[in-house]
C-alpha cells in the first residue's frame, strides 16, 4: 500500500548467540504515531535501531517508502552508503540519553548536520534551526550548552535537532525514561505536538497516559515478538493476551 | 666521599666543558622537536585508520594495529641501530635518502629521527585511541542518526571531544621522546650524552654526564608538573550533559 | 582478588624470578679461568680490556684471542698469575683501574701523559701509528685531503685525538667501538676512518673493501696500565714483559699477528 511508510516482514536480529528479534512483522502508515511498549529485554529499542540501520538485521525485509533497506544496491558488503544516506535523510531519531553534542550550543547542535550532510548555508541553516528551537519553547537558549541545560531542555534541543533533517519518520527510543518526573511534561507535550501535526512517529515508551491519549496504535512486545497491537482503548483496557495482561497489571498497578 | 662529590660534581669540570655539552643538548632538542611533531601526526593516521568501519577495511585495521603493537614492544635501540646499520646498504634507495644530510644534518640525526618517530607514532596512537574510545558512543550514534558520514561523525563530532582527554598522557609521552633522544648517541650524533662521555674519557671524570642530566630536568620537571596539573583538572571536571549515566 | 589481578602479579612475580636466575647463572662478561690456555696456573689477575678490537683483542668471552691477550697470557705464565680479562668500555678504562675494578689493563692503550696522570704504565710494549683507512678507490688520501669530510674515530682514542688536531674534518664522529666506525666506512656514512694501524691493517686483510690511504707514524707506545700504588705488580709485570721479549716469545707473538717482524727494540 502506497500509504504505509514503513514496513517490516520477518525482521530478525541476533547478537552473538542470543536472538533479540524473532520474527518481526509490522506496518507504519504516513501519519501514524505507533506506541510500543514492553518489558526490558523485549527487542523494542532493538527494533527502533533496525529501522535506522544502527543495528543492521540478519533476516528480514523493512522497506522504507517502498525500498528496501536491507538490500538496497551493494547489499551485502559491509556498510551500504546508498542505504545509509536514504535511510538517515529520512529517519531521525532521539536518545534515552539525549547524545547532544557536549562542544557545540543548542543552536550549533541543531544546525550541524543540515550543514554538513544536506549542504544547507550556514545562514539557511541557522535560520531553520532558530525557528524550530523557538517551536520547542527553547528560542531563548539558542547560545548555551547542554551542560548548562536541563534534562528536559536537552532533550527537547535533540528532538529540534532531528527534526533539521526534515525527517519523514522519528523515532523516539525511550525518551523520557532518564528524566527527572518535573521534567518530563515539556518533553511529551512536545511530542504531542509534533504528532498532532502530522509527523510519523515509532516511539518507544513506558509512559502508558501518552500512549492512551496520543497514540494510534499500541503494540505489545515480549521475548523478541509483537504480542499483540491495536487501538490504544482496545489494548490498554482490554488486553486480549495473556503476557500484556501481566504487563499492564504490573506497570498499571492494578 | 669526597672522591665520590669529585667525581660527580667537580665544577671545575662542569664549567670547562659547559659550553659544548649545552650544544650537545641542544641537538636533542632538535631532535625531539622535529621527532614529536612527526610523531604526532603519525600517531593521529595511525588512529584515524584504526577507526575505519566495516568489514571491507578489516586488513586496514588488522595491518594498523599490528604495527602499533610491534613497535610498541621493540626497544628504541635496536630499531636506531637496524636502520643506521641497515638502511645505507640499501642499493635501490637514492644516495639523498639512504645517506640523508637534509637541512644540514648529519646522518645520525635522520635515522635517530626516524626511529624515534616510528615507535613514538605508535605510542602516540594508543593516546589518540583512549582519548577517542573515550568518547561516549551514543555521540557517534547520534552523528549517524544524523545523516553524517564516518568520517564527518569523526571530524566535526568525535575527534574534537577526544582532543580533551588526549593532553596529559600525550606530554608524558612527549617527556619519554625528549629522554630517548639520548639513545641516538650510539650512533655518534654529537648530542649530549655522547659529548659528555668524550669529556668523561678526557677528564676521568663524570660531572660532566651530571651537568647534561641536570639540563634535561630543568627542562622536564616543569612539563612534568603540567602534566600533574592537567591530571588533576580533568579529574574535577563534572561529566557534562552530553549523555546520563543510565543504572 | 580478581583474576586479571592474580594474573598479574604471577605475571611479574615470574620475570623476577627468571631476571635473578639469570644473572646469577652467567651473564658475567669475565671468563673464570676457562679458555685463557696459558697460564702459570697462579693466581688470577683481572685484566681489563675493551673487547673487541682486532687484531689485539677479539674473540668471545671464553675464548679470547689477540695480540694483547696473548702477550698478556705469556708475561702472565712468567709472573705466575692466570689473566682473567674483562670486556669493558675503553673511555672508563683508565679511570677503573684506578679505582681498583681490575689490577691491569691491556686494551691497545697508548701512553700518554695526561692519562699518566691517573695511571701507571708498564715499558712500552707495542710501537703504533694511526692510519688513514678508506673505502676501496674511492680517492680519498691522507690526513691533509680529509679537509671537509666526515671522519670517524673511537672515543677516547689517540686517533681521536689525531683528527681534532691535524685533520680539518668537515664532521669529526666519535663512535663507541672502534668496528662501529669501520663499519660506517663500509655503510658509507663517513668518509675515513682515524684508527690504529694494525686495526686498520685487520680490516683491510680480513674484511676487504677498505683501504688504507695513509700511515701516519705517531711515535707512540703502548703500556700495559695499572693504579698508580700499584708498584709491586708493575715491577713484576716489567720483569715478565723483558723476559718474554728476550726469550723469543714476544716475536713468535708479533709475527703471528702482525705478519712481519718486531722493530728492533723489541727482539731479543
């Protein structure tokens, strides 16, 4: 379906002897903003970071936009520059520990890449990377370091910068987890915001109130396998599954 | 005891052979100058090409850290003494560099030189390397993410934050080279530890060997207090909010 | 204690361990009376020498061999001592035995006064000169034509010397062995070489590819040296150089290394 932005089909993913991914099937369509949740140990971030090749899968197809970017040309040769290039430019992606660049401000942070990688002027790129700054309530902090930053202003600064890229998916990989609770809100809000404007999004979570109210979608993934998915009311009030009932039970504290 | 304050601290000794034992260790300067700036740069290749990513580049990696490894262990001495005793008999190499008196230096000079680079750019690539593996790896993740190239990560991303925790090991590193240069008076460079065994030969007396180490710690001593300085700085330093430990 | 930890220590444990064997097993340099053949079965003399320098001493520790080591074994039976020789460097070797770290020194050592400052010397034993040596046609004449060119000698020699005062040496190299100089020759990294001129002569015959351009006769002697309060054993060392040189022992000695008579003085 022309629709769907990503989709993957039987994605496995190994390291060493321990297989992480079993079999993954799952479809993203433009727009969509996909919750995933789980225990630890299930495969979600590994799953995120197949999508953009940080952990390159051993079977599997996952087609992005159409292509597939697991055997795109010079498949099999070590690192695929056509794949990684398509791949990046259109995929971004925010840290559970932000990955700000510690030597440049917020500004310098947001414009680096769209300067370096999509050859944007300095001027163009500041001008972007201004704008997008001020849409996640930083405008003021344009100048400082992430040192000087709190954890949730590091992290909204992470979310402008992958936007710079003008990214058709972002992926958020348990963005919220290694903040302090009062810091928390800005993040999801901005977040929120980002999804009600149309963005597609995989976002990795144990924020269970985000998923219920921003969510399209909810999968459930246990020991390297999507349990189950569907509308959030449907998996959050009414687990069909065995294991997402003892998950839920557990987080929900019911 | 006075034969042995004789023997070392004659100052008489020490003042009639000043002059030319400070020439002398003036050409250990010379050689460590030239010899570190080499090796620096040697050392950061070296470092660079460790990095190379990929399965296509393993013989590249492979070959870097071989070399690293071997001149790591092999002794200075015998690396000065294989090529000065090696390389002139090397008949399809040009006279200019078998023999080589660039600049007006002595042969000597040039295959010290050489030596001390190729086992001091080994050294110096392990500095680069801690200060580069140092350097969280979430930093390249994100570079990655970004859409930037191995090299662009490296350049704009990874290598400026290694470049901070590369300062203190790379002077010591640094002292040890200006110590070594030493060794090249066994190939008969006039520097000073040759000068001053001809005066010790002369004289039947060692003080001039004293005056030349007495030069080389004014020299060190301070660059090792840096260093000390340096040491201590890093370790006050708070971990900045690049990334949070996570439990 | 972790397992890397205990690794180790072993680890280190283990080197001393081999490092202390080793040196107590044999890593002498001086031979315990094995290989020095003649000898008057006596006591033993320590002999320092900077080995090797040939034809006056080379060999390996056990079995040396040279014109100094075998003269020193002849005056040595007729004293009634057994000389144990020492490899030691030649620009501390006045300065050891006068401070008592051997009883003689043979080491192709030229008498000179500044060096009689610190030493005694026995009679003169050896009659040298310096000489000139060259590569193999490559043009290079006596001690005038070395104006401008790299030269070699040994530290601390006499033909060190010889070149600081008559040579106008472009680039004057001291190396610490007197082969390390010839072999520079050879490399072509200098020029010629100021060295003494049965050394010189050695290398022509047994190594090949050099020549000597010039002999340049200097007047000077050899002596055997000793601590200057040594008297007792320099006048026993005078009386068994006089009898080897009158006994014919001295000739037999010279011819075989030298390949050609004794000067006057020095027959019988």
């Amino acid at each position: 379906m022309p629709d769907q932005v990503l989709q993957l089909r039987g994605v496995r993913k190994r390291f060493g002897d321990l297989e992480v991914l079993k079999g993954i099937d799952l479809e993203v369509a433009k727009g969509e903003v996909v919750c995933i949740l789980g225990p630890s140990g299930s495969g979600k971030s590994t799953m995120l970071r197949c999508v953009n090749l940080l952990e390159p899968p051993e079977e599997g197809e996952i087609l992005l936009e159409g292509q597939d970017i697991c055997r795109g040309p010079g498949s099999g040769t070590g690192e695929q520059s056509w794949n990684l290039d398509f791949v990046r430019q259109r995929v971004g992606m925010v840290f559970q520990q932000f990955n700000l660049f510690p030597h440049k401000t917020a500004l310098q942070n947001v414009t680096l890449a769209p300067e370096k990688v999509l050859g944007r002027s300095a001027a163009e790129a500041r001008e972007r990377g201004t704008a997008l700054l001020e849409r996640v309530g930083l405008g003021d902090k344009l100048a400082q370091y992430p040192e000087r930053l709190s954890g949730g202003q590091q992290q909204r600064v992470a979310i402008a910068r992958a936007l710079a890229m003008d990214p058709h998916v972002m992926l958020f990989d348990e963005v919220t987890s290694a903040l302090d609770p009062e810091l928390v809100k800005e993040v999801l809000d901005t977040m929120r915001e980002l999804a009600e404007e149309g963005m597609t999004m995989m976002v990795v979570t144990h924020e269970i109130g985000f998923a219920r109210e921003v969510a399209d979608r909810v999968v459930f993934m246990d020991g390297g396998v999507i349990v189950e998915q569907g509308k959030p009311a449907d998996v959050l009030e009414h687990p069909r599954e065995e294991r997402t009932q003892k998950f839920l039970g557990l987080v929900l504290d019911r | 005891m006075s034969q042995f304050f004789n023997q070392y601290f004659n100052f008489d000794v020490m003042r009639e052979h000043f002059g030319e034992v400070l020439v002398g260790f003036l050409q250990n300067l010379l050689v460590f100058a030239v010899a570190a700036v080499l090796a620096l740069a040697l050392g950061l290749f070296l470092a660079l090409l460790r990095q190379l990513p990929g399965k296509k580049l393993m013989p590249i990696r492979f070959l870097t850290i071989a070399y690293i490894d071997f001149f790591r262990a092999v002794p200075i001495l015998i690396i000065i003494l294989m090529i000065s005793g090696g390389v002139p008999f090397l008949s399809f190499l040009p006279q200019e560099v078998r023999i080589p008196h660039w600049f007006g230096r002595p042969d000597p000079f040039w295959y010290g030189v050489a030596a001390l680079v190729i086992v001091y750019g080994a050294f110096s690539a392990e500095v680069y390397r801690a200060g580069i593996e140092a350097v969280p790896r979430g930093q390249m993740e994100a570079a990655r993410s970004l859409g930037m190239s191995h090299f662009q990560a490296m350049r704009h991303v990874v290598v400026p934050q290694g470049v901070t925790k590369i300062p203190a090991p790379m002077l010591n590193e640094l002292i040890s080279l200006l110590k070594d240069t030493t060794l090249v008076s066994v190939i008969a460079l006039s520097e000073s530890v040759l000068v001053s065994r001809e005066v010790l030969s002369e004289r039947l007396n060692s003080s001039s060997l004293t005056l030349t180490a007495i030069f080389f710690v004014i020299i060190i001593l301070p660059l090792a207090r840096v260093v000390d300085k340096l040491i201590a700085r890093q370790q006050l330093k708070v971990t900045r909010g690049s990334h949070i430990e996570v439990a | 204690m972790s397992r890397t930890r205990l690794a180790a220590l072993l680890a280190v444990f283990l080197v001393a361990i081999s490092a202390v064997a080793v040196a107590g097993c044999g890593g002498s340099d001086s031979t315990t009376g094995e290989g020095t053949s003649a000898g008057g079965g006596g006591e033993p003399l320590t002999v320092g020498s900077d080995i090797p320098y040939p034809p006056f001493e080379q060999g390996k520790s056990g079995s040396y061999t040279g014109f100094d080591i075998e003269l020193m074994e002849a005056i040595g039976e007729k004293i009634g001592r057994t000389p144990e020789f020492q490899d030691t460097s030649f620009e501390t070797i006045f300065r050891d035995v006068a401070q008592g770290k051997f009883e003689a020194v043979i080491s192709a050592a030229t008498i000179t006064e500044e060096r009689e400052k610190e030493v005694a010397f026995s009679d003169p034993y050896y009659l040298s000169e310096q000489a000139i040596l060259v590569k193999e046609g490559s043009g290079v004449g006596g001690i005038e034509d070395l104006e401008g060119k790299t030269v070699a000698a040994q530290q601390g020699t006499t033909g060190l010397e010889l070149g600081k005062e008559k040579a106008n040496a472009g680039e004057l190299r001291p190396y610490p062995e007197g082969p390390d100089a010839i072999n520079a020759l050879k490399a072509g990294t200098v020029e010629a070489v100021i060295i003494d001129q049965p050394v010189a002569q050695n290398a022509v015959e047994e190594e090949g590819g050099v020549e000597i351009s010039e002999s340049v006769p200097t007047e000077e002697t050899y002596g055997i040296a000793l601590a200057k309060d040594n008297t007792e054993l320099l006048k026993e060392i005078n009386e068994g150089l006089s009898e080897v040189i009158s006994d014919g022992t001295y000739k037999t000695i010279y011819e075989k290394w030298f390949h050609k008579e004794p000067p006057k003085q020095f027959l019988g």
